[in-house]
C-alpha cells in the first residue's frame, strides 16, 4: 500500500518493512516520551490508584518467539517499561525454587487438571526462547505489568507480580484461575520470606468463570461471587486483553527479543489509552 501511494505521487523506490518497522517503533518512542514529560504514566489506572480493589493475574502463551529469528537484536527503547527485566525476574525465580521442596506433575481440584501453572515446570517448546507473557491488569483491564515466560506458567511468575505490583498500590483482592492452589503456595513462600509477608494480606480471588471448573467446596470458599467486598469484580479482565494481543502473535513470533517486547509494550499502550479515552 505504501509502494502504491509513493508511485502514485511521483516518487520511486521501494518501502523497507523492517526499516519502517523500526521508524514506527522509534515514532512510538518519541511519543511515550512527550507523554513522559506531560507526566502521563502508560501502565497507571487513573480509577483506582493508589487503592485498588482487584488485580487479576493469567498467561498467554501465545506470544512466544523463535529462537532463530532473522534479524540483528538491538537494544529494546522501552527496556522494563512493562515487560519487566529477564534478569530481575530470573534472579526472582531462581532465589523462591532455592527455598522450596521440588514436586512435580499437575495440580488438580477435584476432577479437574489444571496444566496452566504449577510449583515448576520444564521447558515445553525446545524451538522457542520465550514461551509466552504473564499479563496483570486491574480490574477495569487496564494493562499494569507484564513478564516472559521461560519455563511454563510456574506460581513464582504471578507471585512477581504480585510482589512488584503491591509496591505501587493498595491492592485488596488477587484474582487467579487457580487461587485454590497458588493461595497456598504463597502462605508457604511467605513464611520462608519475609518480604512476601505483606502479599498475605491480600485476599484470594478465584476468577468466576474458571470457579466453575473447580470443585462445588472450592467455588463457595475462593470463588469470586462469595468474596464479601468484591461487588461485581468477575476476576476475568485479563482475558479481554489476551484477546487483543493475541492479534499480534503471529508477527511478534518471528521478531528479535527487543523487537518483540517494543511491539507488546507499544499494543498495550495503545490498548490503554483507548481505555482511558474511552471513560
């Protein structure tokens, strides 16, 4: 389309997708720093900060990335901004697996299996680097922080977040699709950490939708709608926003590191704006 517009304006040569690629990220820069200066922050909700009511924690696995992507890896213009540093949070895993008791296999409730997170896990996709996103949002769906997955959707990676996002705010409800199983691990890591003594206070929150895949004992005790305070908190608000990064899964897996976290972090800026825009 843009070849087409320059021949038909007179001009010749042809559009280079990755230099433009790279000219729209740095435009995209430039703007995140105007908005810097305006003293506009991307991954703040305006509605319930410093006192949040929930934040709803999930994976999205379809964001993982080739390890053989083409291209030279140039450093990324938004470095932590809102995927958070592999190194803070390699550093973060590798200090909570060192305290605990190793145990494999899947964590079930009742009849169900839940494969989605668990106390360790392996790499499952031996042609990938990362393997996928752990998202946060609040429960209006506005984007907070994010992180790579390297090894499945292990508990310490929500824990992370929880621990990096109580820092900023108030937080009364941590919303999970398997709270039932993770609340525990917590009460455990916390005991072990004192740091993480404060995350108990916090109080668990099982999404409402993934209650009903749960046991009928275990919706009445975590589920959502049973939690006195929650008003009409759903625990689901993640789900919204994987829908709309997954939109970019497919272009992002073929992308260096850097390129891909400047692509998610520029999509969930965007996804935040029409948020804030919107209300």
């Amino acid at each position: 389309m843009l070849e087409h517009r320059s021949q038909s304006t007179g001009r010749m040569g042809s559009i280079c997708g990755d230099s433009f690629h790279r000219a729209f990220q740095e435009f995209a820069f430039c703007n995140f720093k105007k908005d810097d200066l305006c003293q506009v922050e991307p991954f703040v909700c305006p509605a319930c900060t410093p006192d949040m009511l929930a934040i709803s924690a999930d994976g999205n696995r379809k964001h993982y990335r080739f390890k053989k992507s083409k291209g030279t890896d140039e450093p990324s213009l938004f470095d932590g901004l809102f995927i958070a540093e592999d190194v803070k949070v390699s550093a973060f895993v590798d200090k909570i697996r060192s305290l605990m008791t190793v145990s494999t296999g899947h964590d079930v409730c009742g009849p169900a299996t839940f494969t989605a997170a668990r106390e360790t896990s392996r790499k499952s996709r031996a042609k990938v680097d990362e393997e996928g996103l752990e998202i946060a949002v609040c429960r209006h769906g506005t984007l907070l922080q994010g992180l790579n997955h390297y090894r499945g959707e292990i508990y310490a990676y929500p824990l992370f977040l929880q621990k990096e996002l109580s820092e900023k705010a108030n937080v009364t409800f941590f919303c999970m699709d398997i709270t039932c199983r993770y609340w525990p691990y917590l009460t455990k890591m916390a005991e072990k950490l004192p740091e993480l003594q404060p995350l108990v206070d916090m109080k668990p929150f099982l999404s409402v939708m993934h209650a009903k895949a749960h046991t009928g004992k275990c919706e009445v005790k975590w589920g959502g709608r049973n939690q006195e305070g929650a008003g009409n908190t759903i625990g689901e608000e993640v789900e919204q926003v994987n829908s709309f990064l997954s939109r970019a899964a497919l272009t992002t897996k073929y992308m260096t590191k850097s390129g891909r976290a400047d692509m998610i972090t520029v999509l969930a800026m965007a996804w935040n704006n029409r948020k804030h825009e919107s209300t």
